[in-house]
C-alpha cells in the first residue's frame, strides 16, 4: 500500500496543501513578491497582447533582411503613426460626440420621464407590470444626486494630492514599462531567457515535451489574441456603419462601446449593446427597432462567420464549456477572469495534455520493456 502510485500521489497533493498553508502564515516573506507581481501584471498582460500582434509584422521584416531590432523599431514607428493618424481622424468626431452628449443630458432625462409616463398609461403594459413605483421615481434627482457623487469624489481626489500622485505615477510607469517589456519580447520571441530557463529546471526526459507545451501554448494563445482582435475590430466597424446609415445619435461612442465590451466571452456582447439600446429607446419606437435589428444582425454575422474560427475549431472549445468556464472565472475573478478565463483554461488543458502523454508514453515504454 506504502509503495502503491494511489497512495504516493495522495501524499503529494497533502504536501501541496501543507506548502501552500504554510505561505499563507507568513504573509511578510511572500508580500514583496504580491506588490511586484501587482505592479508589474498589467503592463506584462498589455504587452503580451501587443507581443501577438505585432511579432507577425517583426518576423516579415526580419526574413526580408532587415536587422531584427531594426525590424522592431519600425513596426514602433508604424504603430505610433497609425495612432496619431486615428486620433486626426476620429478625434474630432468624439470630441464633437461628446460635447453632444454632454449638452444633451438634460434633455435625455426629461425625454426618459416622458417614456416612463407614456408606459404608465399605457394599458397593455399595465396588466402585466406593476409600474406604481415609477411615480416616485425621480430621474432629475437622480442625476443631481449622481453629479453630486462625481463631484465629491473628484473633490477628495484632488484633496489627496499624495493618491492622486501614487496613481498617476504607477499610470506613467506603466506606459513606460510596457515598450520596453514588448521589445524584449519580441527581439527574444521564445529565445533566450525561456529556453534557458527551460533547459536549466525541467528535467532532461522533460525538456522537449515542456519546449512542445510552450510553443503550443504560443500558438494558441495566438490564435486566440489575434482572432479576437479581428472580431472585436469587425463588430465595432460594422456597428459604425449600421448606426450612421439608421442616423443613431453618438455613433461612434455606442461602436467603441460595443467594440471594447465585445472582448468579454459570450456576456460581452449584450453587455456592449445595451448603450446603444438605451440611446434608441430616447430616440423612438422605430429607431430602437432599428438598433436590435442591427445588433442581432452584427451579433450573427460575428457568432456564426467569424468567433467559430476563433473560439471553436481553433482552441477545441464548445460553445457549452465557454459559457460554463466564463461563469466559473466571473464568480472568481470577477471581469478580469471572465476576460482571461478561455485563454487559461487553454494553457491549463494543453500542460494537462502534454503530462498526460508524457507518463503514458513511459508506461507503455516501461511495458514493452
């Protein structure tokens, strides 16, 4: 029983509790290691996400003679154009969404209580809702009292001149750091450090399968970074185009909007649509009609031509265990882990995967023996 592999692997897993209790007691040794890693992980996470758009751009320079830090150089320069030739284009159309949208707020309010009471009057809704409570509702007072929320809280972070200091500063550190992280990245692009790594503390019957693992997990993730950007792109252009051709107002904002929320799995997408249905509710009947025609119509094309590529032939992954992961991730990690939950499940099932074949292949060497 001592030397059975059931009773061998029990202990291990008890000597993993045991560790990771004990960590858990002597918080103050571990805590440096908390701030680093607290610090450091958005700027790691935000060019790790550059690192997959950009290395395809790298490589395609470097085949074509070009030195690889030159080649690298270049596509910064290419990226700081393309900024700066967006914001000349798009600038002044946020610039004048927003001054609309900021104008319009008063008026916004007095259309939404106009739609409140035009619903209490009317019967069909009356039998199934019980609207009585929106008579107490005042929609004027509650956007006083969330003014008076932003004012205040603007109020004591200017009072707290050392807060409003500690986090401007991690904000620029973070925009420092991250060209550097991303250049490294991509000079290395799985050299280096990794390899070195890699060859230094895995065991020598394990080096090729962990070397395996890594350049699957590169590959993946990707797939995954890449193709999500694509999609995300896709939504917030098509979203553009639909809204200006139905003359919804804030266009570009409710896109960016959809865009930006479009990165969650499976949730996103409604979250990101719900401005936009908010906008042509104000609007008219027959506007928000338009809108939910055009957001179902963007949400198919997206979830029928392009996310299988992405989120089902490429990563294996069916459309049930993305919804049952992404709950999963939400309840533990909150946005954050709705947001990261496919590609770790993804690196979780490719180390599985390849630790799985390792010892199968040893017992089945092991019984041809």
């Amino acid at each position: 029983m001592l030397d059975s592999r059931l009773f061998k692997t029990g202990i291990g897993i008890l000597l993993l509790f045991l560790i990771i209790y004990i960590g858990s007691q002597i918080t103050f040794i571990f805590y440096p290691f908390v701030v680093a890693f607290e610090a450091l992980f958005i700027s790691f996470l935000v060019a790790g996400i550059l690192y997959y758009f950009t290395y395809p751009f790298v490589d395609w320079l470097h085949n074509h003679k070009i030195p690889r830090p030159m080649a690298i150089i270049t596509v910064f320069l290419i990226i700081v154009g393309l900024l700066v030739l967006l914001g000349v284009i798009i600038g002044p159309i946020l610039q004048g969404e927003f001054t609309k949208l900021t104008v319009s707020i008063p008026e916004k309010i007095r259309e939404a209580r106009q739609l409140i009471q035009r619903l209490e009057e009317n019967e069909l809704i009356t039998r199934f809702f019980d609207l009585e409570y929106l008579n107490t509702l005042n929609l004027e007072n509650i956007a006083e009292r969330t003014a008076t929320l932003v004012s205040s809280t603007f109020s004591q972070l200017a009072s707290s001149v050392s807060t409003t200091l500690d986090f401007l500063a991690n904000i620029f550190m973070t925009v420092i750091i991250i060209p550097f992280l991303l250049y490294y990245m991509l000079k290395e692009k799985g050299q280096g450090l990794i390899t070195g790594a890699v060859e230094y503390l895995a065991p020598l019957d394990y080096v090729d399968d962990v070397k395996n693992a890594l350049a699957e997990m590169n590959k993946s993730l990707s797939t995954y970074v890449q193709g999500l950007g694509i999609v995300c792109l896709c939504v917030g252009i098509l979203s553009y185009i639909s809204f200006l051709i139905i003359d919804l107002d804030y266009a570009l904002l409710l896109s960016i909007f959809i865009m930006i929320f479009n990165i969650v799995p499976w949730l996103g997408p409604f979250i990101g649509a719900i401005p936009a249905v908010i906008v042509g509710l104000l609007d008219s009947p027959l506007m928000i009609l338009k809108v939910l025609i055009i957001i179902v119509i963007v949400q198919q094309i997206e979830s029928l031509l392009v996310s299988p590529q992405v989120m089902g032939r490429k990563l294996s992954l069916s459309p049930l265990a993305i919804i049952l992961i992404v709950l999963v991730a939400g309840r533990l990690g909150g946005l954050l882990g709705i947001i990261l939950a496919i590609p770790i499940f993804t690196i979780l099932k490719i180390i599985s995967t390849h630790i799985y074949e390792h010892y199968k292949k040893k017992r089945n060497s092991i019984k041809s023996s």
